[in-house]
C-alpha cells in the first residue's frame, strides 16, 4: 500500500472515487496513483518548475492544482509517453496502462466533477500491444508439478496448487479467501475478484479432498488471523510474494525453473487445459475466470501444436505423393 500523504487534493479525491465508487481494488489505486505521480513530474520537469538537477523520481507533486492541470496538453501526454519508452524503459503494456490511467484521470475531471472544460487525454492513443500466446504448462507437467509438492506444509501447499490448476484463480483472489467463502454442501467457492465483484466457482472432488485434506492439518488455535483459509508459519493470512515462493520452489523441485512459469502461468494453465481438454464452452470460461470482457478469455482459444499439427493430417491429400 502506497502512503498517499505526498498526493495533492484533487489526486487524492480521485483515488478515494475509485475505491469507493468505481470499486477498484488497494492495489489498483497504487498504480493509478504510482502512474500519475510519474506523470506530474514529469510535467513539473517539462515546464521548469523545479530546479533542472532534480532527479525527476524525487520531485514533489503535493502543489499541483487545477491551474497547472489546465494547461496541460494533448501534447503532453505524447511526450510523456516518449520520456517513458526512451527514458525509463517501460514496454507497451506499462505505456498503455498509463494512457488508460491518464484517460480515467482527465474523464473524472471533466465528466464527474466537471472543473475542466476540456480532456486533453482524450484522442491520447495507447501503443499498440503484441498478441503473445499466454504460457502455460502441459498436462504432464501439472502431474509431475503435484506430484513434487513436499515439506511441513505439503497440506497447503498442495490445495494451493490444486485450486490454481482447477479454479483459475488470481493470485489476490486465493491469498483473500476465508474459511467462510468454502460451501461444502453445494461445492463451490465465494471468490472476491476485481472491483470488489464476486462470482462462483465450483469445486471438482480434487479440489474438495485437498481442501478438507488442508483443513485437518491447520492449527486454529494459534491462527492470527482465524478466518483466513491459508495461512502462514507464523498463523497469519499468507502473502502473495509467500505463495509466489511456494510455487518457484516448486517449480525448481519439479526441474520446472527457469522456463517462464509463475504463479499467474497456473492461472493460464488451468484456462488452457479446460478450454482444449475439456472443450469448456468460451462464456463459461470467462465467467469462471471473472473477466469483464469476453476478448481477455478469446487469448484462451488457441490451438495447441498437436491441434494445428492434427488439423494438417486430416487433410484429404494428406497422404497423395508423387509417384
């Protein structure tokens, strides 16, 4: 969590519409704010406000106010854009969520509390993004990956990775549940998504067995934190970098390492294996994954390899040679 205490008030506000009304998770308004802060000194370095031997991580954005936003420019937003591609290295997907933070900014000053008459973000363009297959590991590898799983908390550990390789969870979203999100009865998990929105996600029997197999082995006396489901050594609610250990750790047992392989890739991999194994419908998945959008599910509907390489054999002339 970011301490917002350098934030001047008209950015500040903006983080408190986000989480309260647009419903934005913490982490989402740090990097709208990490975004903007970047951006006003960026803008403060460009107009000669601050002394020019400033190193621009360290100037103090707390003074801005309407006066400076408003002689803000299209412009501007180009150049800032080309001060983050030549200057600070960040690749087009770091740039394009800064248009989308800049375009959000603007909008909630012109279209919500309506104190400046002009967006000048709002024809600022966005790079455009490389379409890149998602990662994700083979059905052989989930096996031989559970198969390592090993040590003290060998429990946790490997309902952790069976609801990641099962349910498709984010990473935030299986370090937030509770004991009280588990409905044994009907099998299914409450899952607290992006935005603060929820949805249902159904547990198969693997997903059950590793759970209750879990559960006989946490020690709920000494939890810190009673409610949480996964907890640490130490009985607190595990932490993302925590799980993000466990899986690497894994990951090196399983001679898995250095391939690109992540906590996140279990995501993708649980996507994959059910759109193309188990011939899940597009929509379905999309709701079990929680996207707003069915175009971030559509990156799942790749062919495999063996698909493309099948599709070639069953050709017709698959088989007529020259004699």
């Amino acid at each position: 969590m970011i301490d917002f205490k350098e934030a001047p008030p008209v950015i500040r506000d903006f983080m408190i519409y986000n989480e309260t009304i647009k419903g934005k998770s913490a982490s989402t308004s740090d990097g709208y704010y990490r975004d903007l802060r970047t951006f006003f000194r960026f803008i403060k370095h460009s107009y000669h406000l601050v002394d020019p031997n400033t190193p621009i991580d360290e100037i103090d954005i707390s003074d801005v106010d309407m006066d400076l936003i408003e002689k803000i420019t299209l412009k501007d937003g180009y150049e800032f854009l080309y001060y983050c591609k030549n200057e600070r290295h960040n690749n087009e997907k770091t740039r394009s969520r800064k248009v989308s933070t800049l375009k959000s900014f603007f909008k909630y000053l012109t279209v919500r509390l309506k104190v400046l008459k002009v967006n000048p973000m709002e024809e600022l363009e966005a790079p455009k993004l490389k379409k890149s297959l998602p990662k994700y590991l083979t059905l052989d590898q989930c096996l031989k990956l559970l198969k390592n799983v090993d040590g003290p908390f060998k429990e946790r550990n490997y309902a952790i990775f069976t609801i990641f390789l099962n349910c498709g969870l984010r990473l935030s979203e299986l370090c937030s549940l509770n004991l009280n999100d588990i409905h044994y009865d009907e099998q299914y998990l409450r899952v607290t998504g992006k935005g603060n929105k929820e949805r249902i996600v159904y547990l198969n029997d693997a997903c059950m067995h590793a759970i209750k197999t879990y559960l006989a082995t946490r020690k709920h006396d000494s939890a810190k934190d009673k409610n949480a489901l996964f907890l640490s050594r130490t009985g607190s609610r595990i932490s993302r970098r925590m799980v993000e250990q466990i899986v690497y750790d894994c990951l090196e047992k399983s001679g898995l390492a250095g391939q690109g392989f992540s906590a996140h890739k279990l995501r993708h991999t649980a996507a994959t294996l059910m759109y193309q194994q188990g011939n899940v419908d597009i929509r379905i998945l999309q709701e079990i994954l929680g996207h707003e959008n069915l175009g971030t599910t559509e990156i799942y509907t790749h062919l495999s390899n063996e698909q493309i390489k099948h599709a070639a054999d069953a050709n017709p002339l698959a088989q007529v040679k020259q004699k």
